[in-house]
C-alpha cells in the first residue's frame, strides 16, 4: 500500500552541525504520528523539511506518492498550524482563511463553500469578521487550523500547536483535535514536547533525540515496553525507578546486595551468562499491602515524603539504597514515617543493558 | 521626614497621615529633588518658553519684547511676505517629496537587506554612514559635487556629453530637488535601518504560513508585513516629518536660501528676523505657525498611539 | 498500526530505498533574476552613498589647478596634504585666518562637558521615572517626549533672553545647558526604558536592604547601565559635535563650533574659493563622527534607532 507521507535517508546539516541523520518513516494513509522529544531534538525540523520550509541535505521525501523533495510548500498538498498560530493580524478571520486561495486564483464561489465548511467544522462561524487581535487564544488556534483546513490537503502538520495556551485550553483542544481527526482521517504529523499531548493523541509515537527516531511505535508499547533507557526515563511522569545491577539466569542482584527474581520478566531476545543491567520499573507498578504479597519481589520500606495528588498519592521511600517513587490509591492512608511492604511487579517491568542501554 | 516616601511607584495611601500638600512635596522627596532638573526643563522650557513665543507673537515687538498687543497683525504680515510664502512652498513640497521618498527607498532598501544577502553589514554600514555626518557637512559636499562649472557638470561635459545638465544649486526652479538629493543622501539609511528592524521584528512562522499558503514573497511584504509594521511606518513618518519641519543647516549650507529667495525655509525666516532683522514679532510669529504645522503631524499621531486604545 | 516500527533511525525498515527524482538540496543557480535584482540595486545605492565620501577626499588632496583643469572623479596626481594644513591652521572664516583648529577645539571644549552633564541627567531622570514614581512624573515624563518635537526654533528666543539673564549666554556654560536641555527628552526616553528592562526585584531587594536613593543609584543601577551608556556616549557626541543652530545662537564668538566656523569657512570666505581646502576642512569636521560611527557599529545602529523605539 502507498504511504502517506515517505521520508527516506534524510539528512539535513546546517553548516558542519548535523540535524538530522539518515532519518527513515513511512506514514499510513489517515494515521496520526506525533514526534516527541526534548527541545533541540530537532523534531521541529523535521515537520519544517516536510512542509518544506527547510531544504534538506540528502535524502527524498514523499507525499502522496509524489516525490516532493524539490517542491515549494504550497504544492505539497500540506496544511501546516504553527505555535504562534501566526494569522496575519491586520486581516479578518475571514481573509486569514481565504487569503491564501485568493492568491491562487481560485473561483470565489469555492473559496467561499470551504470557508463556510472550515468554519463549520471548527464552529467559528461568528467569528468571522473579527480581527485575530480580538480572539482568544483557543480561538485563534482554531482559526489556525481552519487555515490548514480550507487548503483540502491530505496532509497536516502542527507544530507545537497548544504550547502557547493555558492547560485547561490545552486539554480542550487536544480533544478538538483527536475529534477533528476522527471526522476527517487525514494524515496528522504532529510535534510536541508534551508527552501527555503525545500518548492521548498518537495512532504512533516517534520519540526523537539529536536528530535520531529512538523509537516509533504506539503509545501503548512505547510506554510499556520502552526500547531503551533514554524513551523509559522520557516517557512517564513521574519517571521510571531505576535500579542498577547485574542478572544472572533468573535474578537480578542490585549493588547494594538485594536479589529480585525476574523469571516473571519477558526477554525481547534470550540472554546468556551475566552481565550489568539496569531494572526499571514505573510507579504504579510498585504495589503495596496484600498486593505486594503476591509479587515476585517484596521488601519493608520507610516512607520519606508523602505527595497527595488528589485521585492518587505519590510517596517516596528507599529501596536496595535507591530513591524509589510510587503510586497508589489516595484511599490508602500513608503517611512520612511509615513502614509498609513494597512488591515490584516485575513482569511489568523493563531490563536494559547497562552498556548499551537497550531494552534485553 | 523621608521615612514618609514607602513603596516607589504607589501612593502607600493607608500608611500616610499628612495632608494632601505635604505628600505632594515631601512623598518621594529625594526623587523629585533628582528630577528637578526635568522638571524644570518641563516646566520652564517646553511650557514656558512655548507659551511664551505664542503670547509674544501677537505683540509688535521688534529689537525688544514688548507687552505691546497687536492681535494677528503679525500672522496678517507674515502671509503678506513673499519670502515666507516661498518658504512655505518649499517646506510644503520639499516635504512631501522627502517623506515620500525616503519611506518609499527605506522601506525598499530594508526588503533588499532581509534577503539573506552577503556583505549585508557591509552595506549597512555605506547607508547609514551619512546619517553620522552633520547637516552642514552634507550641504557642504553636495554643494561642491553640484557646482556647476568645477562639479559633476563641469566634469560631465568635459568628457565630451556637452548637454549634459547638473545646474540644480544655480537653478531656482530645481534648487529643491537639490536639496532633496542631499537630504535623502543622509536620511535614507537611517530609515532603511528603521525598517529593516521592523522587518526583522516579524514572527518567522508569519513566513512560513505565508510560503505554506503560497503567497508570492513580493505580495507577503505588501499585504502582510506592511501592515504589521504600522508601529515603525507611524513612528518614522513623525521622525522625519518634524525633521523636515526642522530644515535648517541643510540650506544654509547647501544654498543659503539662494538663488534668491528660492530655497527659502520656515526656519531660517525665524532666525533671521528673530537674530538678523530685529523684528521678533515677525520671528516669534513665523515660529508659531511652525508649532501650528508640527502639531498637525503629531496630535493625528498622539490621538492614535496613545488615545485610541487608552493605554496609558 | 499495521506498519512496522523503525527502532533506530539508522536502520530502515522500509524495504524501498532512494528512488530516482529529486534528492537532497533544491538545485540553486548561482545567478538568478531575483539576485542579480538585488545586488545591482543594492551597489547602485551604495554608489550613490559613497560618491559624497570619494569625492571629498580624492578633492582634499588635489591642488587648486589640478581641480581646475582635471574632472571631479580623478585621483589626486600625488597625495598633497597642502590642503589640510590650510584647512586646519590658516583657512579664512571671513574674519580671522586661523583655520579650523579653533572649532575643532571649541567643539571639544562644547562637546565632552555637555555629553556627560546631559547623559547623567538622564540617567538620574530615567531612573527616578521608573523605580521612584511620584504623582505627575509621568505627566512630566510625556511632556518631556512631546517636546522633543517642538521645533528648536519656538524656543529659542525666550532661551536666549533666560541665558542672558542667567549671566551664562555666550559662554560654555550657556551652549552646555542648551546641550542638555535638547538632549534630555531623547536620553530619558532611552534610560527609562533600560532601567525598566532590568529586573525589578533588584531594586525592591535593594529598598528591603535599606538603601536610598542615591545609594541604589549608584551601586547597583550604574554598574548595571554600561552598555546604555555607550549608547547615549555615542548619541551625545554625534548630535552635539554635529550642532549647528544652537552654536551659532548660544555659543558665542569665541566659542564657535566646528560646524559653524566651517560653514563660515567654505560660504562667507572672500576671494576665490579653494575647493581643495573647503573639502578638507568638510572632510576634517565629519571626521569625529565618522571614527565614532565606525569605531563603534552595532551600538550606533542601536542608538538612531532608540528614537524609534516606542515606551
């Protein structure tokens, strides 16, 4: 089946600094992907080569089938939002949507049936005549997206598109956008730096570190089964435990001594003899009371801190020598000071190999 | 007594007991005895002085101030004067050409100099070198580029173009467009300088969403970035418009006026009737109508930074 | 979900590799329309700005027959610094014949006074506009800016009538608080503006640790304001050395400016002109603010540009 949208061996260099290198992804016809990663990870960039904004180095781009490498970015079939939604300020609601047909000669009998539609879809309909200066900025992005919209592309692009608003805005719009795509199954590439944005949106997640894919897959198996040390510590909030220390067979000795079974755990590929490794397991995976009796590890621990969330708590506490975070029902009365039994559900958990940080 | 001044920038209402008076003066006082000198320059010189010129512009003074009410008499005189008509003229249009143009090459030059082009500080630094230069030093120069027989002209038609034609300074009907080479020879980059920080100013992805759209790059700067750069459009046009009402050393050196009367400024009548004629009325009254024409660039202006939106 | 994961970017996991087409850079010509455009407008205009400077210089070093008899473009057949000894010793400013040194020197004495009295009155100004507010200053502070743009001419002759009630018209005292006076409303703007850049937490720590007015002044803004005050330095003496009107009125005889016993040398000289000399007595009075344009770059750019930036 044809992709999408088909990156090929991109490599993009400003100067002698490498940006992005030998970078592959297809993209399913109507799939959402969203590039997470950190600041400077160069996620950006790469939804700006293929919007073409940017020129790439080497490499090809395909959209639709068409080799656009060399196209501008209007004759990408491409819609693009941006963080600062950038709509042309002294231009009606109206015009920032139409302006850019107007432009391109198109009939005004059509210009207007999109923009009637655009509207509609995003409910902006009274919007219309106003000023963007004179919008909030949910609005504004709305009409941002309208713009993309009025441009009947295959494909959209968001670049950090909620990062200016409010977290209240922000969890609305997200799920205006999860709804926009259900409705209209386009292709979505969508950069983000949030992770929360990332997992509730993404069919697939493509978590990027200087310029490297770490690793692309849905947002089920990159938060459970996270292919390397730098995507479980990103991913997750609060972040994974590790604990440091070497398998042998079916244990796990930590550094300071303490054994933890791991027959539970699920090797990605059979490991021989011994060697150092790195145990992470996620807060909510670390149990307490009857719970932790049935794990394959269970030790006493002393709380440190408490951190009530409201539906849930989070507390801190040592185990074999190493902060520890976990997670559990704010029913459960817990309180600096107390002695309680933590069980790791192990099976649950990730290895990765001291050396080269992949999951084992 | 100081210990009364609380928190800077609020009036500490609640805590203050003296009356209205003492916390006019005694509140903050070592800041307004700091800003004295600002004060008084407010009060003495832009007030003061202003109002003074006004007032005295309707007496018949003419060696000395005198008290010596004459209504319009002045103003009457002043339009019956045909070197100040001239004068008006040639502020008139030498203005409006220099407006014009020095927006229009600014604003240009500023789009030429955001094309991500090499030697970019290079030019920048030829443009706006002239604008370090004095007016007098300018006029100078052009003075002697424009001489006729010696200048570009004697040399022109010493090469052989015996037509050629560069007589602006001796040539009453063209001395203003003299004067506007030289004026927009030194004003011009510091315009562009302007604008291309205004340009600068605009978000990027207002670009990409423009190339995303695909609108021609000549068609953004027009329909999009132009108007964005009302702020520095506005603030350029009172620069240079109260520059242009200032026009004075530029003359006097360029032409002195000459030939005859043709080059004649509003400023220069002040000075020499207020300093050369010993007939300051006539002084005071033509600096006033210059008040009166800076005031019809600037309140427009007021009203629409500061009026419209009320902030502030 | 049907697609398979790429797990490191290295490695494709897309069977189809490069195709033919299009890859990697968009081909760029070296030429095209829009540079060519460009570059040829832009030397066009960097003619016409350097033309003035050219024939200033390649002039100044010429002997009168030589610009008699040759064209404004050549150059000098030999460097001949004739001309800018005349200039600067012995060139005739209608009444003495002592060249242009006096002004140079009169402008010095006008310019390094006024710069610092007017610069630190600003300072003063800003500073006590935005950390110690008090009922008016900002009235005060809008007539200030609304003033720089009164025609000098309206105030001129109740400026020179105070002065000489002061005892102080016709002196360097006189010309360097007419300075001050006309550098204020610019130089306040720009020190506002700073001081309300810098965080204002500085100053309430400062206010909390007890310290006064001048205390905080200047122990703690000052040594926070240099690059402002390279600013204004640079602003000052390009606008006071560069001073026409208020050296001609305020100055007096004996302190002439540079400006203005130029222009009285190259326009009221008797007898015939020596374009030679007047060209390098012009090239001579542009010469500190060109070194200071030139010397100092960035900043000056930041300093013409201050009037433009808005409170």
């Amino acid at each position: 089946m044809q992709h999408s949208v088909s990156i090929r061996d991109l490599s993009l260099n400003f100067g002698s600094v490498k940006v992005l290198e030998h970078l592959n992804l297809d993209i399913a016809q109507g799939e959402f992907i969203v590039l997470l990663g950190p600041s400077g990870c160069g996620k950006s960039t790469l939804l700006n080569c293929i919007a073409g904004l940017l020129d790439v180095s080497d490499g090809q781009i395909f959209i639709s089938g068409k080799n656009v490498t060399w196209e501008e970015p209007k004759d990408r079939g491409i819609g693009m939002v941006f963080q600062s939604y950038a709509l042309y300020p002294q231009m009606s609601v109206e015009r920032n949507l139409s302006f850019g047909l107007r432009v391109a000669g198109m009939p005004k009998d059509e210009i207007n049936r999109r923009v009637a539609r655009a509207a509609e879809i995003l409910q902006i309909q009274p919007l219309l005549n106003r000023k963007p200066a004179n919008l909030s900025g949910g609005q504004r992005q709305r009409v941002a997206i309208g713009r993309a919209l009025v441009r009947d592309v295959d494909v959209f692009l968001f670049d950090e598109p909620l990062s200016n608003l409010d977290a209240k805005l922000r969890s609305d719009l997200r799920v205006e956008i999860k709804r926009l795509h259900q409705r209209l199954k386009n292709t979505m590439i969508y950069v983000t730096h949030d992770q929360i944005e990332a997992l509730t949106l993404a069919d697939r997640i493509a978590i990027m570190k200087s310029g490297v894919i770490q690793q692309l897959a849905d947002p089920h198996t990159i938060y459970n089964k996270p292919v390397n040390l730098y995507v479980a510590g990103f991913i997750g909030s609060p972040s994974m435990n590790f604990l440091n220390g070497t398998i042998d067979g079916t244990t796990f000795t930590a550094d300071d001594g303490t054994v933890m079974p791991i027959n539970a755990y699920e090797f990605s590929s059979p490991v021989t003899g011994s060697r150092k490794a790195v145990l992470g397991v996620r807060p909510e995976h670390i149990l307490l009371g009857e719970a932790a009796q049935a794990m394959p590890f269970k030790t006493e621990a002393e709380i440190e801190i408490v951190e009530p969330m409201g539906s849930e708590t989070l507390a801190w506490t040592k185990v074999a020598g190493v902060p520890v975070t976990f997670r559990c029902s704010s029913d459960i009365p817990l309180a600096a000071g107390d002695k309680v039994t933590v069980g790791f559900d192990i099976a649950r958990g990730s290895l990765f190999d001291a050396q080269t940080e992949n999951r084992l | 007594m100081a210990d009364v001044a609380t928190q800077p920038g609020q009036g500490a209402e609640t805590s203050t007991r003296p009356g209205f008076v003492q916390r006019l003066f005694l509140h903050n006082i070592t800041a307004k005895v700091a800003a004295l000198p600002m004060i008084a320059t407010v009060l003495v010189i832009f007030v003061g002085c202003t109002a003074w010129t006004i007032y005295y512009s309707f007496t018949n003074s003419r060696l000395l101030p005198r008290n010596d009410f004459v209504g319009f008499d002045q103003y009457v005189r002043l339009f019956g004067t045909n070197r100040w008509n001239i004068s008006i003229t040639n502020l008139l249009m030498y203005g409006s050409m220099s407006l014009v143009l020095t927006l229009t090459l600014g604003f240009l030059l500023a789009v030429l100099m955001d094309q991500k082009i090499r030697f970019e500080s290079a030019f920048r630094t030829i443009m706006l070198y002239p604008f370090a230069l004095s007016f007098i030093v300018t006029g100078l120069v052009w003075q002697w580029i424009m001489n006729p027989t010696l200048g570009l002209q004697g040399t022109m038609r010493n090469l052989g173009w015996t037509g050629f034609t560069f007589d602006w300074i001796s040539n009453p009907r063209m001395v203003l467009f003299a004067l506007l080479i030289a004026g927009l020879w030194q004003g011009v980059g510091f315009c562009m300088v302007l604008m291309l920080a205004g340009l600068r100013g605009v978000d990027e992805e207002i670009w990409k969403a423009a190339r995303v759209d695909g609108i021609p790059t000549w068609r953004t700067y027009i329909s999009v970035v132009l108007p964005m750069m009302r702020g520095v459009l506005v603030t350029s046009v009172v620069i240079i418009g109260s520059g242009i009402v200032r026009l004075y050393d530029l003359v006097v050196a360029l032409t002195n006026g000459g030939p005859g009367i043709s080059s004649e400024v509003p400023a220069k009548y002040v000075y020499d009737y207020m300093f050369g004629g010993g007939n300051i009325g006539q002084g005071l009254a033509a600096s006033t109508m210059m008040l009166v024409t800076v005031m019809i660039i600037m309140v427009p202006w007021a009203y629409l930074e500061f009026g419209g939106k009320g902030r502030r | 979900m049907s697609q398979t994961a790429t797990m490191t970017g290295t490695a494709p996991a897309s069977s189809k590799s490069l195709e033919d087409g299009p890859r990697g850079e968009r081909p760029k010509p070296f030429f095209t329309p829009k540079k060519i455009i460009i570059y040829t407008t832009l030397v066009f205009f960097s003619l016409y700005f350097l033309f003035p400077l050219y024939v200033m210089l390649v002039t100044s070093f010429k002997t009168m027959p030589e610009i008699r008899f040759g064209n404004i473009f050549a150059l000098p057949n030999q460097i001949n610094f004739d001309a800018w000894h005349r200039a600067w010793t012995s060139a005739c400013t209608g009444l003495t014949c002592n060249g242009l040194s006096p002004g140079f020197w009169n402008s010095v004495k006008i310019t390094i006074p006024s710069t610092i009295v007017s610069i630190f009155i600003a300072a003063v100004n800003g500073y006590a506009l935005v950390n110690w507010r008090f009922r008016g200053s900002e009235i005060f502070f809008s007539i200030l800016i609304f003033g720089s743009f009164i025609p000098y001419q309206v105030m001129l002759y109740p400026l020179v009538m105070i002065t000489r009630e002061l005892g102080i018209f016709g002196t360097l005292p006189g010309i360097i608080v007419i300075h001050t006076i006309f550098g204020m409303p610019i130089l306040t703007l720009l020190f506002r503006n700073y001081f309300a850049s810098l965080p204002q937490e500085l100053f309430k720590a400062a206010r909390v640790d007890g310290a006064g007015f001048w205390r905080i002044f200047f122990e703690i803004m000052l040594p926070m304001s240099l690059p402002i005050f390279v600013v204004a330095l640079i602003l000052q003496i390009t606008g006071i050395w560069n001073d026409f009107l208020f050296g001609v009125v305020f100055a007096g005889t004996q302190n002439l400016p540079m400006t203005v016993q130029l222009n009285n040398i190259v326009n009221s000289a008797q007898g015939t002109p020596e374009y030679n000399v007047n060209m390098a007595a012009t090239v001579l009075t542009g010469l500190v603010p060109l070194i200071i344009y030139f010397v100092s770059g960035k900043l000056f750019v930041r300093g013409v540009a201050a009037g433009a930036v808005k409170g």
